[in-house]
C-alpha cells in the first residue's frame, strides 16, 4: 500500500497548497479546530478538487449534547452542499467512553465516509474504546497519536494497533522523524496538523512518506 497523505487546512490558499504539494486528502477545520464556516468549505471545493473532509465539532473537548447535535446535523447538510465528501467527528460520553450513540446520530443513514476524530485518544479504556468503534456507520478510519500526547510518544501503540479495522491515521503533531520509525512498524496512513501548509512544505511530507515507503517496499 502507498502512502496517503492527510493535510489540514484551514482556508482555500492552504487547500490548494495541499493539492499541489501532493496530499491525498486535506481536513478542513475552523477556530480551534472546530467547525468552519460552510463559507470555508465553498470556496475550497471551487479552488481544488482534492478529496475534503471537514471537522464537526462545536466544543474544545469532546461531549456534546442534544441542542449541538441539531446544529452539527445542519452544518453536515451545509457542508454536502458545499462539496464536502465526507467529515471528521468523535464523541466521549461522561464517562470518558465512546459516545455510541452521538456519533452514530450524526452518521446517520446518508452515504457519505467518517472518520473518527483524536477524541479516541482521550478515552480512559483504550481497549475498550476501540471495541465501541465496531459497528458505527460508515466509520472508515480512525485519527490517533496512539497517545494523549503527540505521535512521537504514541509510535509503539501505533505500531500495534497498525492492522486496526478501521485503519488507522498516524495524527498528532506529528514530526518527519516519526515517519521512517512508522512506515517499518506498517503505518501508511499520515496526517499532518501544524502550519505552515504550503506547497513546497505539502511535497516535502509527501517525498518523505513516498520514499520511505518505497524503502520498505
């Protein structure tokens, strides 16, 4: 399997310095890395047409509740409209658990793809977190760091849970010299969270994740 390269973004510039430097799939994001405005959204999807999804997520932490649901529901609608082709959510529940039931609320029964945000990251039973992940609809790739920290202290946790279905994304500040030490444990799934997003910043990732991979066979 190649590498496949995630960007976050935040407007239609970075969106485009993704798409040039090589990514595969950029995650659009707002203020603290919540929601965006669907404005955000249109304006990417009329400048690239790289594969986007984008943040539902109305808090700093991860709880939610029934009234952010109906708003997080019209903003999925905004973003389809927009062009979006699928999101990037994940719920706790108050005890610190997989909120089953939020996200399966906000999948829905529509055909778009989701992945499960780092909010596995902060559940206190990581075994059992990843057993409530079975099942959800449409789930289809899950963000970790393997840590509650960044991807540099999560790697061997990475590494085990590499053949996770559903994959796994290596995310979490994560550092070019973290990737050799990935792609050897069989991570091929990257995603990259911290400015600057330009093109040549985008094609350096993508060289580096290319060539390693490649080294590896």
């Amino acid at each position: 399997m190649a590498g496949v390269l995630h960007v976050q973004v935040k407007s239609a510039y970075e969106a485009e310095c993704a798409e040039l430097g090589g990514a595969d799939r950029i995650v659009v994001v707002g203020v603290d890395d919540q929601s965006p405005v669907p404005l955000t959204m249109e304006k990417i999807r009329k400048a690239t047409t790289v594969h986007a999804r984008v943040m539902l997520r109305l808090r700093t932490d991860y709880v939610t509740d029934g009234g952010e649901m109906t708003r997080m529901q019209g903003l999925a609608f905004s973003y389809r409209d927009a062009g979006a082709d699928g999101f990037v959510f994940g719920f706790l529940n108050d005890l610190s658990g997989i909120d089953r039931r939020a996200c399966a609320e906000l999948a829905g029964d529509d055909t778009w793809g989701w992945t499960f945000s780092r909010a596995i990251d902060a559940a206190l039973d990581q075994d059992r977190a990843w057993e409530d992940l079975a099942g959800l609809p449409r789930l289809d790739s899950v963000m970790t760091a393997g840590s509650a920290r960044q991807v540099h202290f999560g790697i061997d946790t990475l590494i085990t849970r590499r053949a996770m279905v559903p994959p796994v994304i290596a995310a979490g500040e994560l550092s070019p010299e973290d990737i050799p030490w990935l792609v050897r444990g069989g991570l091929r799934q990257f995603y990259v969270d911290q400015p600057p997003i330009t093109v040549d910043s985008v094609r350096a990732w993508r060289r580096l994740i290319d060539d390693e991979v490649n080294r590896v066979g």
